[in-house]
C-alpha cells in the first residue's frame, strides 16, 4: 500500500465474488483493482481501500460564510480543503476540476491530520472545512482532521450533497460540528438525470441530521434556469424543509453560472433568486437567503422575532451585528438559532491560499476569541 492507500470499514463481500462499498448509496460493486464511481475507494484484495489519505488539492482560507453558513461563528476564517473525485455526477458542477479529477497524484498536497489541525490553529482558524469536494468518500480522513482539530478546539465543518448511508452516516457526523447540505433539487427526476443519483437518501440525511444529531446545519439550492427553479418545485421543497426539519433550518438560494456539461443554461438571474427566498419565507422558513449575487438585502440576517436586522452582510462581509455573544437579538432578546461564541470574527471576504508548514498570514482578530 502506498501512504495514501488505508484500509476502511464500510463494505462487504458479495455473493459473486466481488466487494460491495457500502458507503454511499451507489453501492458500486468491484472487481479486483477496480474503482469505485468516485475514483478514490477501491477494491485491494478482499476489501475496499481509500486511495487518498492525508492528500488534498490545496488549501485556503474562506470567510466562513462562503460555505455558506451564516449562522456559525459568523465573520470567522475557516481552512478549507478538498481531495478529489465525488460520489455524485451532477451536470452542472461547479468544482468538476477537482471533483472528476483522475490525476490526485500529481495534483495533491501532502498533509497528516495534525499538520492541518496545528495549521488551522496558528493561522487562528476556528474551524476547518472539508469542502470543493465530497468529504463523504474520504470520511476516514476527515474525521481523523475533524479529531485533530477538536483536540485543539478548533470545529469541523463539512460541506457535502448529503448522499451517504445510514451506517457510515452515523459514524461519520459524530466527528462533524456544523455541515452545508447541498439540496440540489426537490424531484427525483432532477437528481437521476442531472446529478445522476436519487433524491431520497438526500432527504434521509436531513432527517437523521435533525432528529438524531447536534450538527449545526445550513441548506444549498443552487437554482439553475429551466432545471430546477420553478415555482412548483421551490414550493414542494421549502414546505418539506419548514414541516420536516422546521423553521429554523437556514436556505441558501445561490446562482447557477454555466460549467462543466451545462453550458447550455444562462446565469441564474437575481430575480430567480428573490423569488425562491420570498416562496421560502412564505411557507415558514425564518432565515432564506440569496447566494452569489449582489443582494444584501437578501444576504443579511433578521430576526424572526422582531424582524431587525442583526448581522448585515454583503457578500461575505458583515456590517451591523446586532446579537448578543451568544445569539440573541439585542432588541428583543429572541434567539437566532446555530453556534454562536462571542464577538463575530473579522476575517471579511478575503480568500488566502495557504501552504501547510508556510504560513502566508497570521490573524488574531475576534474571531479567533473563545468565550471562558
Ligand atoms: S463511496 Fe465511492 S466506491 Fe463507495 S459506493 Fe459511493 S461511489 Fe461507490
């Protein structure tokens, strides 16, 4: 095995003599030396291996609000980092560079778990993102970081389509403090076709999430014309969301640009965007928001309360912050939901490509400040 080769948990042997992945709902069944749909797990004798261990596409520092999470320690930096390869084909993907890489070798930075978390710490990130790609087909590798990172007090935050099952999912979200949970549409026909996967496991996870875990997480609806953004299908999803997950389950609507195979498709216009966020609002959703457009008005925070404004954003820069250091509206005394510890950070939009064992920056701003 090479370094980056490890053993894993998930899988079992079929009844014709191959070894079935069971972690995510593909199930891909191997022959020897085959890879799975994700390129990265394999089959090496009569198991599967991760073929991406401590190996990452590079790493930078975001906005947390990037992810998007506008309701977890707000205005902090977050290191981010992906692999390669996923375990979704979607159409439209946003990141296909790296998700439908076949080149990790030549295109990976080394890094152990401990190297990430002491980065993470002196370059005074509060959390650490698995993110560009699907930290669900890598998940003995982030959540060996995610505990590497909680030793130092530094959270772990996984950005993902949710597409997993039942039992890797439960062993996976014990390491993971928040999550973004892209929900890509709300048809089976839109996931079969165009993310060539199934809508249902997706659901499954949003429920586990709520009912069975103390993961702080947000939802991503990339809206793409003609595909997904229909009145119909914003309505269907956003009730689910309010009857199912409830109120206070934020909603990202952010704008589709052309990629990968979809080239054929417009920008999502900004009206597309206000829309989705007013159907959500209607149906009960407290906290929707715009993504990727100009909208601070549709970017910022209100209280469901009293319906000031406490935490103003543009883009992924805050402005007014009107919450107490742990959540609550400072007019009314209502709480925001989601993870709150003192001051909001200060990091503001920028983007920081960071070499591990080189740090490019230093930040000590409050952000980085733990309440006693
Ligand atoms: S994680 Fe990869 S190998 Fe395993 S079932 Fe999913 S796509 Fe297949």
């Amino acid at each position: 095995m090479s370094r980056s080769t490890v053993a894993t948990r998930h899988w079992h042997l079929t009844e014709d003599g191959r070894v079935q992945c069971d972690v995510c709902p593909r199930a891909c069944r191997l022959h020897e030396g085959q890879r799975g749909f994700c390129f990265v797990r394999m089959r090496q004798g009569d198991a599967i291996v991760l073929t991406t261990y401590g190996r990452s596409s590079g790493y930078c520092i975001d906005p947390i609000e990037k992810k998007p999470l506008n309701h977890f320690l707000p205005g902090s930096p977050v290191l981010s980092f992906g692999t390669a390869g996923c375990n979704l084909g979607c159409r439209f993907c946003q990141n296909w560079d790296i998700s439908k890489s076949r080149e990790i070798d030549t295109l990976a930075h080394e890094a152990s778990p401990q190297a990430i978390a002491s980065a993470a710490s002196e370059l005074g990130c509060r959390s650490v993102a698995f993110t560009y790609n699907d930290p669900v087909i890598f998940m003995e590798y982030a959540m060996d970081v995610a505990d590497a990172c909680r030793e130092r007090g530094i959270k772990a935050v996984a950005v993902t389509a949710g597409y997993m099952s039942a039992g890797p999912r439960a062993e996976f979200y014990r390491h993971i403090d928040a999550a973004n949970v892209d929900l890509k549409g709300f048809t089976g026909d839109f996931y079969h076709r165009v993310c060539l996967g199934r809508l249902d496991p997706v659901l499954e996870t949003l429920e586990y999430l709520k009912a069975e875990t103390g993961v702080w997480f947000e939802l991503t609806n990339l809206l793409i014309p003609g595909a997904n953004d229909s009145d119909a299908e914003i309505d269907a999803m956003t009730r689910w969301v309010a009857e199912r997950l409830g109120p206070d389950v934020p909603v990202h609507f952010t704008a589709f640009h052309p990629d990968f195979k979809m080239l054929d498709r417009p920008h999502t216009p900004p009206e597309t965007l206000a829309r989705a966020r007013r159907i959500a609002l209607g149906n009960g959703i407290r906290y929707a928001y715009t993504g990727n457009v100009h909208d601070p008005a549709g970017q910022s925070t209100y209280c469901h309360r009293c319906g000031g404004l406490v935490i103003e954003r543009d883009w992924y820069r805050l402005g007014a912050y009107r919450l107490t250091g742990d959540g609550q509206c400072v007019t009314c005394g209502a709480p925001v939901p989601g993870v709150f510890e003192g001051p909001p950070g200060t990091w503001g939009r920028r983007r920081l490509p960071v070499q591990l064992g080189r740090p490019a920056v230093r930040y000590s701003g409050p952000g980085r400040d733990r309440r006693p």
